[in-house]
C-alpha cells in the first residue's frame, strides 16, 4: 500500500474534486460522513457525552460535519471552536452555518485556558483540530488544550493525524500533541503512524475510503510503500519440483569472538530455515565445536586464531556472504575485514561490528559491492550516518549514505524501514517481543539465505524484513512477549512462508 506524503494528499483532494465534478465541500461532507458512520457503528446510540474539538481549517471543518451528525443521529454533543487564529477555511465557515442551522446548540468558541471545559474520564473526545495541514508551531494555549484533554484519559479519536504533529517533522513540543486512542486516517496511512517519534500518538489507526481518484493514487509513486502480507506475496519465489540444494545457493556467514559465538549459530541456522542451499560458517577456533554440535546442517571453516578472527581466507565460493555477527573489534579483525573489502567481489550483507568498523574507517565504503545490505540497531546506525534531529531527518540522512554509497540500509525498529536511495519500504509485521538478544543476528541470516537463492538484494531486504516480523508473531502466541527467544523466532520461519498463503477466515453466516 502506498504512503502519501501531505502534498500528494491534497493534491489527490484537488483531482478528485475536478474529475469527479464535485466541490470541496462535497468530498469533505462525504469524508466526515465515513468517520460517522465508523462511530456509530461502534457507539450504537450509547448515551456518553461526546466532546468535538474543531479547529478553523479543513480538519474543523470536518469535526463540524461529524457534530451535525452525531446530533441529528441523538448523541450528547458538545462542540467546540479552538481559535487559534482570525482566519477561516471556506469549508469551515459553511459547515458551521449548518451546524447551527439545525437549531442545536451554538459551539462553544474557545480562546484561553480560561474557556476549557470538563472533560471526564468517561466521555468521548473527537479531535479535529489541526489535522495533517499544520506548518507552523502550536500557540502556547493550544497546546495547554491538548494537554488538558490528554490529562482527562478518555477516550479520543483524532480526525486524519493527531492534532500536534506535522506530517513531515517531528513535534516542536513532544506534550503537545494529542494521544488518540484511535485515529481515523483518510484513504491511505500517513508515514507518522509507522515512526518511533510520532507513532506513539495513535494507539490505533484505521484507514478508509473515502473515494479518491483511483487513477490518481494508481498513477502516483507514493512518499513511502507500506509493506504487508499482499505486497510480499508478488516478491515470494517458488521452488520447482526437480529442484536441487545447489539451485538455492551457498551462503557464507563470517563472524563470532570468543563470547560471541551464539551469534554466528543464529544467523547460520536462520540463513538454512529461509531456504539457502548450503551455508557455510567461518569462526574462530574456539566456535567450531559449538557450531558443529548445534547446526549440523552447516559446514565449518576456522580461523587460525583461536578467539577472534585474524584473517578472512576461504577456498568455497559463496553466492553471498553475510559478515560482521558477533565479529568483535580486535585490531587484528579490523584489518582482516578492511583487506576481506579490498579483494571480495561477492554480494554482501553486513551486520553488527561490520558496521562499526565501517563507522570507524570509512574509507572501506568505498570497497562494498553496489547494492550490499546493511542492517543496523540505531546505535550503530547513529555511528553510521551521525546523529539526527528527529526521524526524518534520519530518514534523509539514510537516503543521503545510500545514495553516496549505493547499498541499501534496514533501519531496524518497531516498524522497520528498508531504504534504498529515494525508496522507502515500512515493515508491518513484528512485535515488541522481538527486542531481545539475537534477533537481529536471525534477521542478517534470513536476508543472506534470501540472497543466497537468487533473490534481489533490496527484495531479500524487504521480503526478508516482513518474514522475520511474521515469524516472530507466529512464535509469540505460545511464548508471549516477554518469554520469545531469538530462536523462537527461527524455528517459526516455516510456519511465516505457509502464513503468507493462508486465506482469511471468514465469518459463519447469522442465523
């Protein structure tokens, strides 16, 4: 599903309204319409007072429409006006005409602190100040407002985006944006619902139609691709029946120090479940032992050295080599992967200490092969492109390296992103419980083993990405949150490739 960013929205507003032949009015009149009926559906007539906050924009303009709604359907309706400003959208001003004209009555203007109703922890509040238009700061006793509502825990359903939050920074007052219980988002999600900095504000979001130009969202590459089971399912390459170990690849995966040898097992044993040929492990000394014992699927090569890697020498030659899991940065490692660099010509992922040693001595970007994957934790992103002053400045400045250094960066998180120069791919699948040791080891070998079959690069980084979310969901209905393991996470590979086939149940016929 694509993303639109604020500008492509409204530019889908004003195609809509010219091909369609209909006005502003029409379309917002048919959009708060849906957030109703999404409310009534849910509310069925129950008798809790409702609290409508309306801003002077578009997004007033349709908490208005959702007022005269609600009233004419029965609700306990307070409606409220936040003058933030003398100016007045044309749908705002018309909307409330209509709103008064129903005899109901007035809206309450609100200008002070001095105005802010009580709110109880048992009624309803509807947001609709701001919306995805903000672009400038939020003046100081609006944001005492959305504090004052935020303090009142009731339930609160923010129109589009919560109010607060731009659609392309992060917020100037992080306690002054609204924490939506659910935000009603219309006809395609918003890349701040998907972010660590802005997605908090919405414990739940709903996207609907409210029919935009199809030819319009079709035709228009989006901001970002929103990355589900649908999307995956066309990236998927089946096995044929006459099929063969050596059709699928060998993978080779370099790391492990004394210590660290776990990490290594992990990322050699996911690289195998996600269908690699052959995968080949290259250790210390003192891992071969560990290894052999615990994926004795995989094949072993030593370093001479018996606690770290000293030099990275193999006779095989791998389809892909995933490196830098559990490495360590022993002087002697620094050197054996900045002289691996220099002569290797085999597609690459890299991982974990990898990247800090590329942290550490850029001039070694210059040896990876285009396209080679890299999947940081924020920490070694930080020492990888510097720091950030929000998300999206992370997001341009990951664009930017990607660019400079042709290779492709997941951006490990919640909602992990794939980015590949302007392209941004956000994960859906995945769990809290997958913050714990190791899982990001598993994730370098599924995207290896992706590889390793002839996968495309920026497609195993992608596909692989959802797969080991939809694996770690998969494990967490017998392991809960706290109880999964990195390995839990492998052993549930099988069952996330035979989830991507699995239809939706559908309900039993009423009687």
């Amino acid at each position: 599903m694509k993303i639109f960013s604020a500008d492509q929205m409204r530019k889908a507003d004003e195609v809509t309204i010219q091909s369609q032949k209909i006005t502003s009015l029409e379309l917002m009149e048919r959009a708060a319409t849906q957030i109703f009926n999404v409310l009534h559906q849910r509310l069925q007539g129950a008798p809790i007072p409702i609290h409508v906050f309306c801003g002077i924009g578009n997004n007033g303009g349709d908490g208005l429409v959702i007022s005269r709604l609600l009233v004419e359907h029965g609700y306990h309706v307070k409606t409220y006006i936040v003058n933030f400003s003398d100016k007045r959208s044309d749908g705002f001003l018309v909307n409330y005409d209509r709103l008064k004209g129903i005899g109901v009555e007035w809206p309450v203007q609100l200008k002070s602190d001095e105005d802010f109703p009580e709110i109880k922890q048992q009624d309803m509040v509807i947001d609709a100040i701001f919306g995805i238009g903000l672009n400038r700061p939020v003046v100081p006793w609006v944001i005492n407002l959305i504090k004052h509502i935020n303090a009142s825990r009731c339930f609160t359903l923010s129109i589009d985006v919560p109010s607060g939050l731009y659609a392309d920074k992060g917020p100037d007052d992080p306690e002054g944006v609204i924490y939506a219980s659910t935000t009603v988002t219309f006809q395609l999600p918003k890349l701040i619902f998907f972010l660590p900095e802005t997605g908090q504000y919405s414990q739940d979001m709903e996207v609907i139609d409210i029919g935009l130009s199809r030819e319009f969202i079709s035709q228009t590459p989006g901001f970002a691709e929103l990355i589900g089971k649908n999307e995956v399912l066309s990236l998927y390459r089946p096995r044929h029946k006459f099929a063969h170990k050596g059709d699928y690849g060998h993978c080779l995966l370099i790391g492990g120090s004394y210590g660290k040898i776990g990490s290594t097992v992990l990322a050699t044993e996911a690289a195998l479940r996600i269908g690699a040929g052959l995968a080949t492990a290259y250790i210390p000394e003192c891992g071969y032992d560990i290894l052999q014992s615990t994926v004795p699927e995989a094949m072993v090569i030593t370093d001479e050295e018996d606690d770290y890697i000293s030099k990275i020498k193999f006779d095989i030659k791998p389809s892909v080599i995933g490196v830098g899991v559990g490495l360590g940065t022993n002087d002697k490692t620094i050197e054996a992967f900045g002289e691996f660099l220099k002569e290797n010509k085999t597609q690459l992922v890299i991982d974990a200490d990898g990247i800090n040693i590329l942290a550490h001595k850029t001039d070694l970007l210059q040896y990876i092969p285009a396209k080679t994957v890299l999947t940081p934790h924020p920490g070694e992103l930080k020492r990888l492109i510097g720091d950030w002053k929000d998300d999206f400045d992370k997001i341009s400045k990951v664009k930017e390296f990607t660019k400079k250094n042709d290779c492709i960066i997941v951006v490990k998180g919640a909602n992990s992103l794939v980015i590949y120069q302007d392209d941004i791919y956000v994960n859906t699948s995945g769990n809290p419980g997958m913050a714990t040791a190791g899982s990001g080891d598993v994730l370098t070998g599924i995207i290896t083993g992706l590889i390793s079959q002839g996968y495309d690069s920026l497609h195993a980084a992608v596909f692989g990405v959802y797969l080991h979310g939809s694996a770690g969901d998969i494990a967490i209905q017998q392991t809960g949150y706290q109880g999964l393991l990195a390995r839990d996470i492998i052993s549930h590979i099988g069952k996330s490739y035979i989830e991507l086939f699995k239809k939706p149940q559908q309900a039993p016929p009423e009687a």
